[in-house]
C-alpha cells in the first residue's frame, strides 16, 4: 500500500507541473505572445481612430482615399465628380495628407486651393478640369511641402504668379499643358529655381520662351507639344542643354 501512495503521489505532481505556469502549457502561452508581438504589426494610430468617420464619408461620397501603414490618411482621389464644400472642409482636416488628386471635377476652384494648401503634408497635387483662376498661385505659397503641382486643362489659368512659387525653390513637377500660358508669362519666371520636368503642351510659347527655359539649370525634361514653337527654336534648345531631353512631338532631323 505504502508503494502504491508513493506512485499516486509522483503521478499528481507531474500533472500539477505540466499545467502549471512553469510547465508545457505554461510556455505555450508565453511563446505565442512572444511571436505575436515579434511580428510588428502596426495598429491604427490615434490620428487614424480620429480620420475614420471623415475617411468613411468621403469614400460613400465617391473619393478613393489611401492610408498609410497606421491607417491614416496620406492620398485622396476624385475623378469626375462634383467636390461639395462639406468634402472640401473633410479634406482639409485630414491633416496627413500627402496627395491630393482631382480630375474633371467642375467645382474645383480657387476656393478648394485654400483649404488643402493649409496641409502641412502635401507633397503633390493635381487638379486637372475647374475653374481656377492664377490667383491660386499665391495660395499655394502656404504649401511648403509642396513639390509638384499639375494643373492642367484649365484655359483660366495664365501662370502669372507662378514665378513667386518656382522663387521659393521648392517645385520640381509643373504640368501647366493645355493652360492660357504665354510667352510673356514665362520671361518673367525666375532662372534660378528647382524644376526637373515642365509640361507646357498645348500653350502659346515663342522664340523667347524657348530661350529663357533652357536657362533653367535644373531641367530634366520639357514637354512642349503644339505649343507655337517653330522647328528650329526646338533644335537650339537641344543644343544649348543636350542632356535634357525636350519633347515637341515632331520626329527629330
């Protein structure tokens, strides 16, 4: 009998060990947090919680809006439909925004260019088709993270005022192809500024203009398709900057 309570005893303790927080069943649960939390996965930012219900209505309202790892708000997009004040104030309080991307949206104005140049964010934004006027280029001054700005399809805009903005050396990207840009506009913009690729398809450009831009010491690229440049203005410039390439959409000699 005294052999038998031995055996009972050592059997109870071994079971104890087993299920208790040092024994196998013990360590299972450890190791599981372990690799649950090894895994990095990141949770919706505070910022994010507060986007959700703004987030949620623009896209019941036909915007695509993108977010970032923390789920917060960095791209937004809208293509052929009207904006509406009220998607114009939710934009504008989307503080992480780094995109803003409209095309063919008729209430696009100079309106809605005040309330997302407020961003401190926004790295690009696109408005193609509205009714801006050139008086959104000073707005714009208040974007300081802006880099690249594409404005085209709008015959309201002349480029006055944006030789302030190419000024401030921040713009990289200017689309301003099918725009009232003129000749007279762009001898007034600033040689030393930062631009890498200009877009003035489909503009009223001359000799002069032709020469004032390949003064720009940091162009990549120039598009200027149907934009009033006669053959052998285009020629000039590709031999005065031959390592930056310009497209006037006419097979070269």
């Amino acid at each position: 009998m005294a052999v038998v309570s031995i055996l009972l005893l050592l059997t109870a303790g071994c079971d104890n060990n087993s299920g208790g927080p040092g024994g196998a069943a013990g360590k299972t649960a450890v190791g599981g947090s372990s690799d649950a939390s090894s895994v990095g996965q990141l949770l919706p930012s505070e910022t994010a919680h507060a986007q959700a219900a703004t987030v949620t209505a623009l896209r019941q309202a036909g915007w695509r809006v993108e977010t970032n790892g923390l789920e917060e708000a960095v791209i937004a997009i809208l293509e052929d439909g009207e904006i509406g004040s009220k998607n114009g104030r939710r934009l504008s309080g989307l503080e992480t925004l780094e995109q803003v991307r409209l095309w063919n949206c008729p209430d696009a104005d100079d309106a809605f260019v005040e309330r997302v140049a407020g961003l401190a964010k926004l790295r690009v934004l696109v408005i193609r088709g509205g009714r801006l006027t050139d008086a959104c280029f000073e707005t714009l001054l208040a974007a300081e993270a802006l880099e690249s700005l594409n404005l085209g399809n709008m015959s309201g805009l002349t480029g006055r005022g944006v030789a302030g903005l190419l000024a401030r050396g921040r713009i990289k990207r200017l689309y301003l192809d099918h725009t009232g840009v003129s000749e007279e506009v762009i001898e007034a913009w600033p040689v030393e500024n930062s631009l890498q690729m200009l877009n003035l398809n489909h503009t009223h450009l001359g000799t002069a203009a032709a020469r004032t831009l390949q003064e720009f010491p940091t162009l990549k690229s120039v598009f200027v398709v149907q934009a009033g440049l006669a053959t052998d203005a285009v020629a000039a410039w590709r031999r005065a900057r031959p390592n930056c390439p310009v497209y006037d959409g006419r097979e070269r000699p």
